[in-house]
C-alpha cells in the first residue's frame, strides 16, 4: 500500500500512465478512498547494505534508493521511461544496462515511490549460464 497525499494524482500515474489494470475501488466516510491495481506476479528481493549500494551505484552512480523500492518489468525500458516521465515521473537515472543483463532505470514516481522499471535482454536460460548466476540454494551471483 502506498499512502499518497495527492492521491487522484498517484492513481492516474500507477493505473493510467503505467498502465496497472484497476482490481476494485472502495471508498468510505471522511472522504476515504483506495484503488486496488493488478501489478502481475510479485517477487521479494531482500539485499543487506552492501547489495544495496552496489545496486544504486551500478544502475544511479550513488546512493539514491530509500530502505524501499519497487521494480516494475517492461517490454521496453527507454518508451517506458518517456511515457512515465511525461505523465508525472522524475528520472532519477538513464536506461542502464547491468552485469545481469536488463537494462533497469530509475524514477521517483508520484506517491513518494521510488521505482525501478527494467527489460530482460537475455532469456532466464541465458542468464543462469552466467557465471555466478545462481540461487540462494546454490550460489549468488557474482557482480
């Protein structure tokens, strides 16, 4: 759940620009309001400090990421990111390819979310062939 302060602003963004498909929509007394948007399949990607920065430093070049941020998959980074910055979002940093091959970018979105939208350019098949590539049963992958 993300609190909004500009709360039609962060619904047009989410559901209209980013393109979420509306679940449902409840409203209450006092003026209370939440729309629930399909985001796909979720994972959780849990990181200690080091992970962290070397994230933000591959994809940013510094230390921008909150404790928090969400990653959305895309067809298309580069349209994706026009799309997002011309509805509302500010780039944080440029389409970047990475050592495990997407090419990720990064915005702060309306609703005080900070947000990653990337594209796989190799195939998972692909990807687990890397060296280092692996799980957390198995090995880590070495960036």
């Amino acid at each position: 759940m993300v609190e909004a302060e500009d709360y039609e602003a962060a619904v047009a963004f989410y559901r209209d620009v980013l393109g979420l498909p509306e679940q449902a929509a409840f409203s209450g007394g006092d003026g209370a309001e939440v729309v629930i948007l399909e985001a796909g399949r979720a994972t959780l990607e849990i990181a200690n400090p080091a992970q962290k920065r070397m994230i933000d430093d591959v994809e940013v070049g510094r230390q921008v990421a909150p404790k928090f941020r969400v990653a959305f998959e895309v067809e298309d980074t580069r349209e994706t990111v026009d799309r997002l910055t011309s509805g509302g979002a500010d780039e944080v940093a440029p389409p970047t390819v990475t050592p495990w091959q997407s090419l990720n970018a990064r915005l702060d979105a309306p609703g005080g979310m900070h947000i990653t939208v990337f594209q796989e350019l190799q195939s998972l098949e692909e990807r687990e062939s890397m060296d280092g590539f692996g799980t957390g049963t198995s090995q880590s992958v070495a960036l």
